[in-house]
C-alpha cells in the first residue's frame, strides 16, 4: 500500500485536496442543499457539514484516504466532494467511492470524472481490491456513474440508517 500522494491525481478539469474548515462554507452548502441530499433521510446543518469535514479528517488520519473536496482547476470554484470511505453493509466492511456536486453543476460529468479519479487511486495507490458504491434506488444519475466507473448491480438491501440502498461493486485488483 503507497500512502505517498495522499489524494487523487488531478484530472483535465478537476482538483482534489482534503478537506479543512477553511471548506465549512462550501460543505455547509453543498450538504445543506435539499436537492442535492434528497436521497439521504435529510439535508445537513452547518454543525453537521463541520463534523462531515472532521469526519473525514480522521479518515485521512487513520486510513490515508477520505472524501476530497473537487475544484475546478481553472478557477478553482468548489464542485464538490468525491472519495473514499469504508462502509459497512450487510455486516461486511468495503471500500466506497461517493460523491456529491453542487446542483447547478450536476450533468457535466464531473461526478464521473472524479469518481473515476477516485477509483484509480483506490486501485494503484491504496491497492484496494475491491470498490462499491452505496445507492438510493430511485438515484438514477449516482447508479450510471457507478456503471460508467465499470461497478455493477450486485444487490439490493437497507442502509444503516434503513432505507433502501442499491450496492454496486467491481473487483479492481
């Protein structure tokens, strides 16, 4: 496992750096955002975007890895937040790749050219072998990102949090 370059490799568009408080704005936002966050059971606060942000601070810290935030590399404008997270479901603990855009910013692809970032540095950085991603089923835009990312259907079961989740999964070793 080479833990060297803590983030993914900027993409043509996109830049990832860790999360920092200096981002609570941005995440309060994007988190806070009803439509972005309908198919979680409901939108954050701002005290909850400081702990999603702290949150993932001690992923970086215990695991290398986390949710990132995404930036367009040209401007620098916040898009958003894509990583890696470890994720239990059904009693087996798995890598997930999320991601969450701004709502004025979805259906440009950024999701899936971060999460394909995502999943590369999963496979030859982290070396993990094996990647999901955890869907709301009426979550159509996040299940064609998961696919064009080469994860596939595997199951439908419930969330820690009891709603109905779609789990897609690839073997990448």
């Amino acid at each position: 496992m080479d833990l060297g370059r803590r983030t993914p490799e900027d993409t043509e568009r996109l830049a990832f750096a860790e999360m920092t408080v200096d981002d609570l704005d941005d995440m309060a936002a994007l988190l806070g955002d009803a439509d972005v966050m309908r198919y979680y059971p409901r939108a954050k606060d701002r005290a909850e975007a400081l702990g999603w942000i702290r949150w993932n601070q001690d992923l970086y810290q215990r695991e290398g890895f986390g949710l990132w935030t995404i930036r367009l590399r040209e401007t620098g404008e916040f898009v958003g937040d894509c990583g890696l997270t470890p994720q239990e479901v059904d009693g087996t603990i798995d890598i997930e790749v999320g991601y969450h855009v701004r709502g004025d910013l979805q259906g440009h692809g950024y999701a899936t050219e971060a999460a394909i970032a995502c999943r590369d540095h999963a496979r030859d950085r982290l070396g993990v072998e094996r990647l999901i991603a955890i869907v709301h089923p009426d979550n159509t835009p996040s299940q064609r990102v998961a696919e064009k990312i080469g994860l596939r259907f595997e199951r439908a079961t419930t969330s820690r949090s009891g709603l109905p989740v779609r789990v897609y999964a690839a073997r990448l070793a």
